[in-house]
C-alpha cells in the first residue's frame, strides 16, 4: 500500500505570499514577501520550517546553504 504525503503549507498567522522553493520529508524551504504597509516596498525572507524550528534569512543563498546542509 502507497503511502502519500500531504503537500506542504506555509507558516500560519503570517501576511505576505509564500512560495515554496524546496521540500523533503523533514524540512521545507520557502520565500515569503510581504508589505510591511502598503505603500512600503516588498520584503523578502527565506524561511526553512523544520518542526517544530523555523529559521528566518536576509538571503536565498544563506538559506539555500543551510538547508542543503541539514541533509549531513
């Protein structure tokens, strides 16, 4: 019998678009831009949620390298 997994859902309470950039098993890897106010410029994050850990970063390359070396 196959086994399937429920698609990924971004953090809850959070305003702003998600778009997930990457998924495994364990962890999720997405972008989430947001509008402080809205006349305010977007603001971009890359957040990795590994529950029950979420962690928040400036830049998708900081984010990226951390999250390919969760694999280790």
């Amino acid at each position: 019998m196959r086994q399937t997994v429920p698609p990924p859902k971004p953090p809850q309470g959070e305003a702003g678009d998600w778009t997930l950039l990457q998924s495994r098993l364990d962890r999720t890897f997405w972008q989430w831009d947001r509008r402080p106010e809205p006349a305010a410029p977007v603001l971009t994050r890359f957040v990795i949620v590994r529950p029950p850990e979420r962690l928040d970063y400036d830049t998708f390359d900081e984010a990226e390298a951390m999250f390919e070396a969760m694999e280790d």
